[in-house]
C-alpha cells in the first residue's frame, strides 16, 4: 500500500454550498453530505459582500500536510483573503484503508468522519471564524493552495456576478409584500480597518432619508474613500441596488449587510385570523378584495416579481389582480365571494363557478389574440406563458370527495381554489416560521 505520508495533500475547490449538513449513516461511523445550492457562481445586487455564511466544498486526497492554507485572489493578483484548515488524524480500530479526520477553521470544530486516504474525500466547511472575508467587486476569483515550502498551487475559481434590481415601483412593492421571505430593511455598514470611517446605506419599503445614522442608499456617494486613505471601495452598486434585497435575500449574504424581515410566525397567525373572521361574515367581494390588498401575503403561493391591482385587459374586462412571476408567468386572478355556490347535488360545478371560470378564460382569449397590445398597457415586455386563476366559496357545506374532485379537475389553463385553500396555505406557510429548537 502506497504510504500517504510521504505524499503531499491534493485540494481541489468544489465550490460554495448555501446549506450542508453532514449526516451520519444509521448507527455506523460514516458520513455523508445533504447539500443546498451548490455553485461556482455567485450573484449578488451588491458589492463588496461577505462569504461569511457560505459553505466551502472541497475536495482532499490526504497526504503528508495536515495544516493547509486556501487563499482567495483576484485576476489582477490581489490577494482577498484566505482560510485554515486542520487535519488532525485520530487513530480508531479501524482497517489500514480508512482514518478519522478533524477539521478546524481557526480551532473550531467542524467534522468527524473515516476516509479513505487513496481516495477523493468531499468535505464542507465554514469560515466564520476567520476575520470577515468581503468580495470587492464581481469578477473571476481564483483558488490557491499554500504549501509549507512557500508554493501555491491553483485548486480551482469562481466567477461573481452582478445582477441589477428591479426599480422600487408600485408594482414591485405590492410583489415585495407577497413574499414570505421578503424584508422591510436593509442595512448595510463599510468601514476602514486603520481609521474609524465608515459608510452607512438603507433600503426599506418606505423610504426614509435617514435613520440612526444611514443614509438612503440612493444618496451615498459613487465611492467610499476613508479619512487615512487606505481604503477606496466602488460603492455604486450600493447605491442603485441595494433595494434589490428587500425582495430577493441572497442566500449566503451577511455581514457587512444586516436584513430585518418583513413577516414573522405571529404575524402570519393574525392576517390568517382576521382574514378567516371576515370570511365568516359573508362579506361583499369587495371588502375581499380589499382585504387581500391590504395583506398582500395571502398571494404568497403566486411568486411575484411585479402585482397589479385591478388591471385592464385592454378596453375589455378588468382582472382583480394580476402576478407577473420571476419566470415571466403572466398569472390573472379573479376574486368572487364567500357566497358563491360551486357545485351541485351530483359534484358538478355549479353555474356561478362555471361562470366565473368562463370569464378567465374570455380573459385569456382576449390576451391571446392580442398579446402586444395587453402586455404594453401592463407594462410588460413579455411573458413565457399566460394563465388564470379563480378564487371562490367555501369548502363547508361540500361532500369532501366531491370538492377534492372539483378542484382537482383539469381545466386546462385556469385553476380553482377556495378562500379557505388560501387560509390553510396561509397557516402552513406560518408553521414554517415557526422558531427553531436549539
């Protein structure tokens, strides 16, 4: 058997994972990965941003070295930061073919786990507790290994892009509103590490032009430059994209950016609350669709890039509600009320829910013949595909099997649901915000 030890210890970078877990398998003493998201590109609407919360994968042949040093650099050479890691062999009763490896950033433990020292090993880990590592500007961004010698070998790159946000119109706030993961603010604070200058920017859904010391994103200047001068930083992107993340929280961005969120568990509970109290009433379609306006969230299963109220369709009809999704779905709503009887004795639908599903499709006609013309009074460029949606009745007083197959029914290009489909989604959603056990 060849001798590791005598060998050098190969890396290779995988990329940044959002999530991973290392899961033991049954009750042995193996491991194995569940990763989320998974990427060699990273997009973000801001720069400079942290890699703080982004899993590192790599990939390690185990050889002689135990204590490795990966730094990250840009094209022209610059040197953005870099990471330690430790492998601590532990001697186990095991087979001649597997060991057990520790990892450390820095003295913190990351993982236990056998290997197979002839063979790749996949491995993740954080870096949080190295000092903050910001990504200036997008770019190609390449991987090195040092070596004890002084050498570096390249083990692999990444690519960071820039993405421009979506101008914070009515349109786009109203879909904001509509996202569960959505936030109200965001924060962001750049400072020199030699002088005490900092540069303080806030987004929010309602514009404020300053609070406790930050500045509105849109009125920071086009670079941060610190009193002693060793600190130049293009801020641009900061300042016409930092809305951008009030509707769009990439996954991995932390320090220097601090996100309050625009919805929690118990506000959820309550609009469910008080949406199924107005249900009880019976109220006019309109005090629905009010409602609904006013808690935009209850649309959250429609993922919204831009939400109209009461849109023309052309000259012709008047939807309730239209969603465009982030892949350029054009979605109509109509709204009916709490009254409106869907189906009869037999499971049929009944004719005022025919009626209504009949209105949606003239809607989609009208738009199919002339799509243009719709989508320029919309102010949509284009869309990949077009469909309707009616909400209608309640699920009481109905033979479950029968309203099972009633809304299950294919008719093609509009969907049913009932306002009580929207308070149980509503619920469920508000379930999965609910607080984490440590």
């Amino acid at each position: 058997m060849e001798n590791v030890d005598q060998q050098p210890t190969e890396v290779a970078f995988i990329g940044f994972a959002e999530r991973a877990q290392g899961i033991q398998e049954a009750a042995t003493p193996f491991m194995k990965w569940n990763i989320i998201g998974l990427k060699q590109t990273l997009l973000s609407f801001i720069c400079p941003f942290s890699l703080a919360s982004l899993k590192w994968a790599i990939a390690l042949r185990f050889g002689a070295e135990r204590n490795l040093r990966l730094t990250i650099k840009a094209d022209d050479g610059e040197t953005i930061g870099s990471v330690g890691l430790a492998l601590v062999a532990s001697p186990q009763d095991l087979s001649e073919s597997a060991t057990t490896t520790h990892a450390t950033t820095d003295g913190t433990y990351v993982r236990s786990m056998f290997v197979d020292p002839l063979a790749w090993t996949v491995f993740l880990f954080d870096a949080n507790a190295e000092p903050q590592m910001l990504i200036p500007r997008p770019g190609h961004y390449s991987i090195w290994k040092l070596s004890a010698n002084g050498s570096e070998t390249n083990i692999g790159s990444f690519n960071v892009l820039l993405l421009n946000a979506i101008p914070l119109d009515a349109s786009r706030v109203a879909a904001i509103r509509s996202d569960p993961t959505a936030a109200k603010s965001v924060r962001i604070e750049l400072g020199c590490k030699k002088c005490s200058s900092k540069l303080r920017a806030l987004a929010s859904l309602e514009k404020k032009t300053e609070e406790e010391g930050y500045v509105w994103h849109e009125d920071i200047p086009d670079n941060f430059d610190c009193a002693c001068g060793s600190t130049h930083l293009d801020v641009r992107s900061i300042k016409h994209n930092l809305h951008g993340l009030l509707g769009h929280p990439i996954s991995g961005m932390s320090s220097p950016v601090s996100i309050s969120p625009l919805y929690e568990q118990s506000m959820l509970l309550e609009v469910r609350r008080l949406f199924v109290q107005l249900l009880d009433r019976n109220p006019p379609e309109e005090a629905i669709q009010n409602f609904i306006q006013d808690n935009l969230i209850l649309l959250h299963q429609f993922p919204a890039e831009k939400l109209f109220f009461k849109p023309t369709i052309l000259t012709f009809f008047k939807a309730d509600f239209a969603v465009l999704t982030p892949q350029k779905e054009l979605i109509l709503i109509e709204i009916e009320n709490t009254k409106t009887r869907l189906m009869n004795k037999s499971g049929d639908a009944a004719q005022p829910l025919s009626h209504s599903i009949d209105q949606v499709r003239n809607w989609l006609h009208v738009v199919d013949e002339h799509r243009v013309a719709a989508l320029i009074a919309l102010g949509i460029d284009k869309v990949s595909s077009i469909r309707g949606v009616v909400i209608a009745g309640r699920d009481h007083s109905y033979d479950r099997e029968h309203l099972r197959r009633l809304k299950g029914f294919d008719r093609g290009r509009v969907t049913f649901l009932t306002f009580d489909d929207m308070a149980a989604s509503l619920a469920s959603l508000a379930d999965r915000f609910r607080p984490q056990r440590a």
